[in-house]
C-alpha cells in the first residue's frame, strides 16, 4: 500500500494548469484520481471524483470564453477530505440563469444538455461557484468515508 | 492512425448491440450516434448498449444517449444499457435515463430481457 | 482510442506543482504518463518516462533543500516528443561534483546511490541541467518513436 | 490502518521469495530488506525476488537491492529476479545488476534455475 503520511493540521496543495484542449481534461482527472488514490479514496470515490472534474473542466472550456484558454487546478488534500478548486480566467456567469436540466423534457425533443452542476452536486458532498467578470472557480469537496482511509494510520 | 473505431457495432437476432469505448466523450458520443442511426434506418428498434469497456463518461457523451432513447421513444423501440461502473449507474440514476432506458447486469441478460418482451 | 489533437506548431504546455512530500512524486509520474498515452506513447513509452520524472523529483525532495518545499514541473507536448522540466529552488549543486556510480563498487561494500542521472539519461533521449544559487531544472526530451504515434492523424 | 506488508515472504525448499509490492520505494525496499535479513539469519543463502506486483522502482529502492546482492556475496549466496516488466529489467541492465543477479522469466524458471545449480 502507498500512503500519504498525516500531518493534520496543513492542507497539501497541488496545482494543475492544463490548456483548453479536447481530452486534457483527462490529464485533470487522472491526477485527482492518483491523488485520492494515495488518499485511500474507495475505488467508486475516485471515479466519482474523476467524473466531477472532468464535468468542471468542460464547463470551463466550453463556456468560460477565456482569451487565454488555461485551466487552473487546485487540490487541497486534508485529512478527512479533497478539495478540488476549478478555476478559468474566462467571462463568468450567472448562476441564477442557469436552468435546471429535465430528463421528461429531454427525452420528449427539449433540451439535452445541462447536466454538469447537477452531477457534480450529486458525486461530491459540496459544491460552490464563485464567479464573476474575472472568471469563475468551482470548488468542490469529497469526504472520505470513514473507516476506508488509511491516512491517519 | 486510423482505422479504429471507437464504437463496436454487433447484430443480433431483432436487436443491435453497440460496445462503447474507454471514455465516451462527444467524439465517441457522435461515433455511437451514427451507427446508432445506420441501424435504426436498417429498421432496427432494440438496442443494448454494453458498456463494459468505458472507465468514463462525461455528460455531452451523455446527451447524445438521451438522443438516441427519444427517437427510439418515437418509434416504439428499446434501449437497454448493460455492464455499467458504478459511478455510471450512478450517474444514469441521478440523471434519470433509467425512467426511459433499462439497465442490466450483462448482456446476456439485456438479451433476455428483449426475448422476453418481444 | 483517445487522442490529442495535433496543432503541429506550438507547444501544448501543462504546469504542475506539488510539495515535497513522500508519494507525491507517483502524482507527477502518474500525470506524466496520462499525457503521453494521450500523447500515443507505447507502454515502454510511458513506463520509461514515469521512473524518469521520479528520479527527477526524488532529487529536488532529497537534494535541493528548498525552503518552499515545492517542485514545479513543466510538461511539453510537442507532435514528435514530450519535454518534461522539473525545477525546484533549492540551493542547486555542481554538475561537475557529481561521482558516477559504479556497480562493482557498490556491490563490494562501497556507494549504493548515485544512480538517478544515470537512469534520467539512459531512458530518456535528452537530459540537460540548469543548476545555481537559484535552484535547479532538469529537462528531459522523450521523443515518440516512428510509427507509433496517433497525434498526427 | 496497519496490517497490511508491502513484501510477501514464502519459502520453498532450500530458498526463499520475496514478493514485491506496486512500487519499489524506500519504504518498501526497507521493508525487504528486513524480511531479507531475518530469512538469511535462519539460513537461507538462495532468494529469488518475485517483482510480478511491481510497475513501479526508484532507485532508492533499487540501492537497497544492492545492499541484499553484496550480503550474499558475501556469504555465497544467491539471488534471482523474477517476472521483471520491461523498464524494470532495462533499468538493472543500465546499472549492471544483471552482472551480480540473475533475471528469469517467471519464478519457476528461478527455481529450476536454483535447483539444477544446486
Ligand atoms: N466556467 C464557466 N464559465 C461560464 N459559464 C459557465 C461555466 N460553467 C458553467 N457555465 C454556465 O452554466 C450552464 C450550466 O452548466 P452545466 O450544468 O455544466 O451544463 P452544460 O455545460 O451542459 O450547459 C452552462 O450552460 C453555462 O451557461
Ligand atoms: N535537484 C537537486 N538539487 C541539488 N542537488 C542535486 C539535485 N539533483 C541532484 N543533485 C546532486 O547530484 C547528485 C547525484 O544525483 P543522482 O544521480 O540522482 O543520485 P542520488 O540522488 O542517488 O545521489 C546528488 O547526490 C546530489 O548531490
């Protein structure tokens, strides 16, 4: 077994910047994934966390808009959690445009898309938006179950 | 490189199955579309679609599944989804494409399914 | 098949910084090698540039004694090689200084480390250092081997 | 959490094997060479070190595997590896390990290898 050791109290961080190119958000995704690997995620956490960072990253590459067309990754590793920060220098948004998706609708010819935040609600145990003219960063958070860590060991 | 298909196509006796690939993104999605349409003009109606090689999906690939249940919907047809990860049984939950979509274990049980209620 | 895209002229550019922690250098190995399957690398490919970067990166966490305790690691993606830079601002050494090792030696009782350059150089196609006051970077050069690839498609 | 070895010890007759864990680093070679030293204290001169497990060695670890190869000069020993992948076998001929250790394919080959020696 490869473990991280436990220093509680500080988070360790690591940053990723990929560019705004079809299928790096796989490069996001497998770096978190070895991260909570090492964590001592269960398999399904992991994959969890890989879907929600790639639902992040698309978001940004499709809708941020940015000139500079980067991605910026923060992974905050602590104790009893991932954190994973999300962040493009792009246009923003509003999240109270932003409408809710429906499987009924979808299914009968209405919109098909729509579903990133909705997922990345229902993987990760929290998830917020900042957003503004300076971009938007998606921060969400997965807690590992107990028992299953090997990280305070 | 080429010659690779990201979707395998395979027919059987009054249904079509389609294999997807590691990671069924808008690329693959598309792949899957077409075949998916070729054989829904061949008058295929039912479909399996096994998913046992796809590690990741993200929800663009999503969305064109959703495409492929409404026209089938039109047409009276069938999708049923087999071998699905955890997380993309999850995510078909959370999503709610097992309202219009069936899911099972393997195909050899998607196949019964379909012998079934044919 | 997952593939990059090929823009043959520039530089695809992915940054990726980590602490100096134990296990953290399998994050950067583990990023390095989904960048080069995406990049079509073969699996000895892939294999040979994951314990490169490690030896890499063991360096600056044993070695330099920087005060951050961070390295940051530059991957380029070019159509025909990788470059990797792995850099940490540590107190840099001299080249010159460094003994080879030897096996016969070792095994006679005598220095067991002192392998890693010698591994960076004998797997990748290119290794140069970048060493003073300031820290150090060692860039390593993979280039794909003919036919191999699917970036140029 | 503990209880979990990063090294496997099994013995056979006349020889030991060490099985290695995912990645050969510090820690892990510390641990082999601990298990090592305790089976070359109750006798054993001939070791085979199984590396199927392993997709992953540093050279830190690696020195450690020196450290066992001089001991069993030392003493007349033996030591074979054993299901090397790729890297892992072009990584000990770039150091010259090979000169001082064999490598064979599988574990049966080391012990066949053993034995004919013997
Ligand atoms: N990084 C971002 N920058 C700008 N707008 C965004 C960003 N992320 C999401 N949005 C907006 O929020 C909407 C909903 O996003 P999401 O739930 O992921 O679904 P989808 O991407 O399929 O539209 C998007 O359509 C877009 O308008
Ligand atoms: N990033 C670094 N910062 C400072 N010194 C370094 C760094 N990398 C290597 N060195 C020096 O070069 C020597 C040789 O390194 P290497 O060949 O990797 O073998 P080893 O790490 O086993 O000593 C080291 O012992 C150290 O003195």
């Amino acid at each position: 077994m490869i473990r991280l050791g436990g220093s509680a109290l500080s988070a360790k961080i690591i940053q990723l910047v990929i560019p705004m190119e079809p299928n790096l958000e796989l490069v996001a995704a497998e770096t978190a994934s070895t991260i909570a690997e090492l964590m001592c995620f269960d398999e399904d956490g992991i994959d969890e966390i890989r879907m929600a960072i790639i639902e992040a990253c698309l978001n940004a590459f499709e809708h941020s808009h940015s000139p500079e067309r980067k991605v910026y990754i923060t992974f905050h590793i602590l104790p009893d959690r991932l954190i994973l920060e999300v962040t493009d220098h792009g246009k923003g948004f509003n999240p109270s445009d932003v409408r809710p998706p429906s499987i009924d609708e979808a299914v009968r010819g209405g919109r098909k898309r729509g579903w990133g935040f909705k997922l990345m609600r229902s993987l990760m145990d929290e998830v917020m938006i900042e957003t503004g003219s300076w971009g938007t960063t998606v921060r969400m958070t997965k807690m590992k179950r107990r028992g299953g860590g090997c990280y305070d060991r | 490189m080429t010659g690779k298909f990201a979707v395998r196509a395979r027919k059987g006796d009054g249904y079509a199955v389609l294999e997807t690939d590691l990671y069924l993104n808008q690329t693959a999605g598309e792949e899957l579309s077409k075949r998916f349409n070729e054989l829904l003009e061949e008058g295929y109606l039912n479909f399996i679609i096994n998913m046992e090689r796809t590690k990741v999906v993200n929800s663009v690939g999503i969305s064109i599944l959703i495409e492929m249940i409404e026209k089938l919907r039109e047409r009276g047809g069938r999708l049923i989804f087999c071998n699905l990860s955890n997380v993309i049984d999850k995510t078909f939950r959370i999503m709610g494409l097992t309202q219009y979509a069936e899911v099972k274990g393997s195909e050899e049980e998607a196949v019964a399914s379909l012998k079934e209620q044919a």
